[in-house]
C-alpha cells in the first residue's frame, strides 16, 4: 500500500503522524511510505532520517495526498486539505467529528474512509489511541493553567501549591478518566489543594484509593459544581463521552459566582468543550476572558510539546496502521473489533451513530459498509 504523512498545517501543529521507526516497519512489510518535506522537524525527526528508514520525500503536501492509498496524520483534515482527499482514500487521524458538522459533511462529500483514532475501543471500554494524548494534554492542563494564574496574565495571582504559612491554591477536575486522573497527579504534585469529581462512584472509589492526602474525591453534579466553583482557582474540564460532544456542565451564568481571575482550562474542546463559553483557541492566540474569568481552550494542547507526544502517539497507532495497510480497510476492520469502531464515515455514509445525532443526520450500521 503507497502511506502518505504530510506535514501538519493545523496552527502550531508540530507534531508528525508517523516516526522514521514506524516508517521503516510499515516499509519492512513491504509499503511504500511518502513522507512531506519537513514534516518531522517540528518533532525533531530531519527528513535525512526518514530517507534512512526507507521512505520517499514529496516536497508538497498535494502530491502526497494525490500519491497515497491511505493518509496518517495527526490532526483533522482542515478546508485547505478538503479537496485534495480522494473518493475511497483512507484517512487515519483524529477526527472529533462530533465538535464540526462542516467536517463532518466535507468528509461525506469526498467519500473518504475516516478512520478515527479517538473512537477505537477496547472490550474494556478504554480508546488506546486516545489515552497517550489525553495523558499529555491532563499533565500539560496543569502546566497551563498555573501559568495563567499569574497575575502578569491576569490570573488570581496564587501559587499552586502555596508556600508555609500559606495555604495552597484550589484546583477542581470536573471528570475522572485519564485526562483527570493525569491532571489531578500534576496538580498534587506541585501541592495544590484538589478535588476531583465525577459520576461514576466506583471510580470515585479507585481514585480515592490511589491518589495522596490532597487530592479529594466529589460526586459530580450541578449543585456540587456551582458550590465548588465559588472557591476554586483553577478549573479543568476533563469529561468524554466517546465520539460525542461534551455536555456543558459550567454555564454562563456560573461564571459570575467565580472569583475574578479563575482559570478555566477545558480539555474537551475537541468534542465542543464541557464549559458553555468555551470556544477553541490555538497556541498563538490561547486564552481570552469572559467575566474577568480566563479560558484556556487549545484545542490541540499536545501540539506544543511535539516531541514527547509524537513519540506516545505513534507507540499506539502504529500497529493499527500496518494492520490496515496489510489487509485493506475492510479486512482489517473485520478482523479487529476496535478498530472497526474506529470507522466513523465511509464512502459518504456516516457509520458511528454518535456522530449522526449530534447533528441530525442519517446513520448507517457499520456493519453494512464491511
């Protein structure tokens, strides 16, 4: 099968889909992989390693679309890239479908075969392909977050995990999987105050068993959230619902009960964000402020560190993606029940129904299109 990785031109999109190692596997079981010009260097892979490992150099991204049976990118297509996919082209990325209708009809239209890296699933109900970079952006939410509690960025102008005779700042993790869990252990680390919530009480239960003394666990609903709202500095937004959008679980009108300069970090941008306010921002342009309260919206927090997160995300995707180059979509998809529900839209059908009702349009079983 002829791979193509192009370089990533989302905004401050530096990470790679595929390392000069996966590409000497995938051209081990006998694939050509074509690789953009320069799309490894933001990660800190030259184009001389990729030559090394086998792959051929196309010094455009049009051409490496036109070339490529199936796609491996990191991000979204994004409209400039709309028009270069082919009818049956196999695209292999994150696709937060659920966050863009525009998207989701662009894909429709050019009848590709979308796989989605977020909605693969293990019996177990874990996404593999999710994990490594929600592992990232939960550790880096913290990262951000106290940075803008700084005053010189508007924050409250508290220290996470406060000096003696001070006490530490509040941090609240709406959401227990791994984003959460992540960002709870980055938020004890540096001595915060943490509570973490969430709906499912049995893993309340763990998480109260392995975290440290300070971080507590909370039963998730809107009382509690408007209660703890009002005291805490720093609020991150850590809630999944695969494939899905995100249910807004801080509204407008709560932001009036904050205190001026609460942080609000919200992971779950790429499904539409789990704060009403929330809309996306790009590592250029990060935060803006509605009711003296910052939002930090990227919604590609990974990005900025590509180098740790394009070596996590490959370590996941990569077996995935020699499965599909040696058998074909089909077989592939067959054969292994959580890539299948990986699909998302086939040949103009969209085949994952989450992504069907949250814009009203017409759902096919995946089942037909295999």
């Amino acid at each position: 099968m002829k791979i193509g990785v192009p370089k990533e031109i989302k905004n401050n999109e530096n990470r790679v889909a595929l390392t000069p190692a996966g590409t000497a596997e995938l051209i081990k079981c006998g694939h050509e992989v074509y690789v953009q010009t320069t799309a490894g260097i933001g990660s800190g892979f030259s184009d001389e390693t990729y030559l090394t490992a086998g792959a051929k150099l196309l010094p455009t991204i049009e051409e490496v679309y036109a070339i490529a049976e199936m796609i491996i990118k990191v991000k979204e297509p994004i409209e400039p890239e709309y028009g270069l996919i082919k009818k049956g082209q196999i695209l292999y990325t994150y696709f937060h479908f659920a966050s863009s209708e525009v998207l989701t009809q662009a894909m429709i239209e050019r009848e590709a075969v979308c796989l989605a890296y977020e909605t693969v699933e293990l019996s177990d109900h874990s996404l593999p392909l999710l994990i490594p970079m929600s592992e990232v952006a939960g550790r880096m939410s913290v990262q951000e977050g106290a940075k803008y509690l700084e005053k010189t960025y508007g924050g409250y102008g508290v220290l996470l995990g406060g000096v003696p005779g001070v006490t530490p700042a509040k941090v609240l993790i709406i959401g227990g999987g791994i984003v959460g869990t992540e960002a709870a252990k980055m938020a004890a680390g540096l001595g915060a105050d943490v509570t973490i919530m969430d709906v499912n009480l049995k893993r309340l239960r763990y998480l109260d068993d392995i975290m440290p003394a300070n971080v507590k666990t909370m039963m998730s609903n809107e009382f509690n959230i408007r209660e703890m709202i009002q005291s805490h500095s720093l609020i991150i937004g850590a809630v999944l619902i695969p494939g899905a959008k995100a249910p807004k679980l801080i509204t407008r009108d709560m932001l009036s009960t904050m205190r001026p300069g609460t942080v609000m970090v919200d992971v779950a941008v790429d499904q539409g964000g789990c704060f009403e306010t929330t809309k996306p921002t790009t590592h250029d342009h990060p935060n803006f402020v509605i009711d003296e309260v910052i939002h930090y919206c990227v919604a590609n927090m990974p990005g900025a560190v590509p180098r740790t997160s394009t070596l996590a995300l490959t370590n996941a995707t990569l077996s995935n993606a020699i499965q599909l180059a040696n058998k074909g979509w089909r077989k592939a998809c067959q054969d292994n029940l959580p890539l299948r529900k990986g699909l998302n839209v086939v040949e103009g059908k969209i085949v994952y129904k989450e992504v069907a009702e949250a814009f009203e349009l017409p759902y096919v079983p995946v089942e037909t299109v295999l």
